[in-house]
C-alpha cells in the first residue's frame, strides 16, 4: 500500500464524488483514481465506497478505514517535519490546526497576527476534524487548533472564540426550501443526514431536539461537508450544521435558519497546557483582536 493510495481515498472520501476528488484535489483522470480506488480496496480485502447515481459513501469498513488513513497521513505528516528541523534545528516552528472549512475565515487573521508576532518563524498549517485536532494537541504535534470543545481529551485548556448558531440545510428542490424560517417541528419525518466525526456537534442536536419535543435519527451520517451535501441532495433528506456551511454549499442545496431559539456551538482555540511557547503564549492573548477582525471579514 502506497501513501498516494491513502490520499486518493481520503479525497474521495472528503469530496463524496470521484469526479469532484479528481479534478479539484488531485488533478488526475477519474478512471485512473477508479482504478487506484479498486486498487486499494483489493489490497484492504474489503468494499470501501459505495458509489451511488449522485455520490460516493462511505461503507462501514471505509468509514473506520478513514480514521486510521487520516491519522497515517498526520503521522507521516509529523515525520517529515520532524525531520526538516532535525536539518535545520535553528529554524523555529509553529504549528495551526482547523476544525476542517473554518480556515477559510480564520486562516488570513491568523497568519497576519503570527507574522507581525515572529516574522522570521516557520508556520505550519493543517486542516482536520475536531478530534483529530484533540489528539495532534494531546501528543505535542501542534501548537494551537481552532476547534470544538472537545470532552474526550487529557492536559487540553481551550479559549472561547464565538458562538456558531445551527443552521438547516435541506435540497433547493425541498418542499421547506421556500420558507424564510422553518420551524423544528417540521424536521421530524424528514431523512435525517447526521454528522458522523463530530460527537460535539452531534450532542448539541440530540440537546436541542429533545428540547423541542422531536426525534432525529439519523439515516445516513455524513463524514464530511462535502459527503453531508451530497447525502442531502441525492437522498432529498435534511442536515444541521453550525452557520459557517454556507461558505461551502453547492448549487443543489440551500440553507434555512430554525425557528425561535436556535441551538449553538461553541468555536474555541485548543492548545496543550504544557506547551510553553512563547508565542503561543502571545498569540492567545490577541484572541479578542483575532475575533474582532474576522467578524469584519465575514459581516
């Protein structure tokens, strides 16, 4: 098994189209990225993908595979960078993370804030889900990660940023795609798409639909943003996701706010207490700064 086989899966995997994760990710033809897929489930010994009319899925055996190719790549991610300062010990690093599709907004602000604090030091930059940031932070391979609160953690002290309200996004074709608002109750028979790698997000639903008296089971979990609108398009179902999805919506879908009180998640900056950086340290006190100018950015 090669690392490119564990990336082509990953894109896929994260695009939920094989002609998407080609053109857009990887820059190849389809039937080549096909054939590296079948490639790589042969070697597994199991299906990965369900390739469907309108999108890839993840099979179960793709689903904890993903897991574990994530974290391959970040492992070896983590070595090589090791090595370019074994080669220059001098040279000092500091290493992001985002909770995958915030970096949009938070990114600029971010290296502008980094720059004026240490303009000659490296910065490293990784986009990934929330509780793959947890475990970069817990073993020391990041410095500072904008994330969610995550519980399952040891030794993680976390800044709050904002809070996101929850939005719904359902087919532009849904019959509720007309409403300016939609009241939660109407949510209760529809297919619900829910979020797979995020039991922070997913906590915050259950909370919120026992509070208005519905249930929401899911029947499909959506790995990713892009597999989530995907799921929604082809299957005419309904997903909740925090405000910042809007960026990332395709022409298929469209987003509603909910009716009276919305529910909300927090966006916080995790960092390992016994990280003693310095500029760590510096970069965490211009927090308010940081909020205030991306809030400019996207008002």
């Amino acid at each position: 098994m090669e690392l490119r086989h564990l990336r082509y899966f990953i894109a896929v995997a994260e695009e939920g189209s094989l002609s998407n994760a080609a053109e857009r990710r990887l820059h190849t033809a389809q039937p080549s990225l096909s054939r590296q897929i079948r490639d790589l489930e042969m070697e597994v010994g199991v299906k990965l993908l369900e390739r469907r009319p309108r999108g890839i899925t993840l099979t179960p055996a793709g689903r904890v595979f993903l897991d574990h190719a994530r974290m391959a790549l970040l492992q070896v991610e983590t070595a090589s960078e090791a090595a370019r300062r074994a080669e220059q010990p001098d040279k000092p690093v500091f290493v992001v993370g985002f909770l995958i599709g915030q970096e949009v907004a938070w990114l600029p602000e971010t290296l502008r804030i980094l720059r004026e604090e240490a303009p000659g030091i490296e910065i490293s930059f990784f986009s990934l889900t929330s509780p793959e940031l947890a475990l970069a932070l817990m073993r020391g391979k990041m410095d500072v990660a904008f994330m969610r609160r995550e519980t399952q953690t040891t030794g993680l002290t976390y800044k709050f940023l904002i809070k996101e309200p929850v939005i719904i996004v359902l087919p532009i074709s849904h019959r509720l795609a007309v409403n300016k608002v939609i009241k939660p109750q109407e949510l209760a028979h529809e297919i619900f798409i829910g979020p797979a790698r995020s039991p922070v997000l997913k906590s915050v639903i259950d909370d919120y639909a026992k509070k208005v008296g519905i249930t929401l089971k899911p029947a499909y979990e959506g790995e990713n943003i892009s597999t989530a609108m995907s799921l929604v398009a082809s299957t005419g179902g309904v997903t909740l996701f925090p405000h910042y999805v809007k960026r990332w919506l395709t022409p298929a879908v469209v987003a509603r706010p909910l009716q009276g009180e919305a529910p909300t998640i927090d966006l916080v900056m995790g960092y390992n207490k016994s990280n003693t950086s310095a500029l760590l340290k510096r970069f965490l006190s211009r927090a308010d700064e940081l909020v205030g100018g991306v809030k400019k950015q996207i008002s």
